[in-house]
C-alpha cells in the first residue's frame, strides 16, 4: 500500500511543479551483435554496455523501451497475463478515474504504467531499479551525480509543498519536460535538524545543499 501511495505521488506531482524542457526522443534498440566504439563495450554477442555519466549502463534495460505499450492489452501480449497485475485507481482528490498496470510486481523488474490517451505514465521507484532513463539517470542518485549527469546545478521542490522532493531542471542535459523526478527522505532522517531546512515550500538549489549531512537520493522516475 505505501509504495501504491508513493507512485501516485510522482505521477501527481507533474501537475505540481512545472518542469519545462524538450522532447523525449525514443530510438529502436539493437541488443544483437555490435561494432565496439569509444563508448560502448560489448560484452559476449548480446550484452552491451555504454559509457554514461561515468559509469557503464546496460543498453536495453531503458525505460523509455516501455513507452511503444499504449494500452493494457499491448502490455499483456507481450509479457504475459502472468506477469501484469491491472486495477483502477482514483486521482485528483478522488475525481479523475485511471486504469494502473504493474509489470513483474515486488522484484527489481517492476514497471508501472498509468495510461492515458496521449500514452502512458511510466513509473519506477524505491531504492534501486534495474531500468534507467535515456539519458542514464538512475533510481539511487545523488545529488552530485545528478549535478555531473546534467552539466549544470538545478533545482527541487522542498518537502512542506504537495510535490516536495520534486527536481526541475532549467538548465543542462536532462532538461526534458517529459522527465520527472523525485528525491524522498529517509524515515529515520525526519529529526534530524539539517533535513528539516529542507521543509519548506519553497525551491531549493542543489548547490546549496551539503551532502556529507543531507544524503538525498532519487526515489522516483516517471516517464511520458
């Protein structure tokens, strides 16, 4: 039940803070054999690796891979009645009713797709994920590899508002109005006097944080 709350909590979260930026570009992915390049390792005749942020990433294991299922049913053809748990949910103060798909519930596989006309919202959160954006953001971040991803400082939501933990970037690589993402606070942290300067309803700079004393993560990623 708290991470069924906690999902729809980033996708509301679009309507709270506004986030401008681009378009999200969607590209065909290839995992069969590949020519090696600068930044890219293969490894055996399928596995590819490529070089983001630093760090090497599994290429296929993108989210946005997901963004082809319009529908439930689209879903369900492809990996299984067995595999996808389906149920309406209510948004926006009980008003608005929407169709919630859970691919590979309670494993690190899991994908939640809340769909829509103009295509679905894709979710992932906790602490870790096997999927990735585009662009190589992760579930687990840090604030500094979120500053050296995107070349350029940003800013977030502070926690007293609805969308608090909300991160809008006005700048830099990942600035894609299609992209959402959330930092949460661990439960043991709310004591704690520095995570409370974080409480207001306000924006706050990433650089003006100290992360040897608030360890903000990314918790959540939503996709459209």
């Amino acid at each position: 039940m708290r991470m069924a709350v906690y999902i729809l909590g980033i996708v509301l979260g679009f309507v709270c803070c506004v986030n401008n930026g681009g378009n999200t570009n969607i590209e065909n992915i290839d995992c069969g054999p590949k020519e090696n390049t600068s930044n890219n390792v293969v490894v055996g005749k399928e596995l590819v690796l490529q070089q983001r942020g630093g760090e090497y990433m599994v290429i296929g294991n993108e989210l946005s891979s997901f963004l082809k299922y319009k529908n439930k049913e689209q879903l369900i053809g492809a990996f299984g009645e067995e595999q996808v748990v389906s149920h309406e949910i209510w948004l926006e103060e009980g008003t608005v009713r929407k169709e919630l798909s859970i691919l590979n519930e309670g494993t690190i596989d899991e994908v939640r797709f809340i769909w829509e006309e103009a295509g679905p919202f894709i979710s992932i959160s906790g602490d870790s994920s096997k999927w990735h954006t585009t662009k190589g953001v992760k579930l687990g971040m840090s604030i500094s590899e979120l500053v050296k991803l995107n070349a350029a400082p940003f800013k977030f939501c502070g926690f007293g508002c609805c969308s608090g933990g909300t991160i809008v970037f006005d700048e830099g690589v990942l600035k894609n109005k299609a992209l959402k993402l959330e930092f949460g606070i661990p439960e043991d942290s709310w004591g704690n006097l520095e995570w409370r300067k974080l409480m207001d309803d306000r924006f706050i700079s990433s650089s003006s944080v100290i992360e040897k004393e608030i360890d903000l993560k990314v918790k959540g990623i939503t996709i459209q």
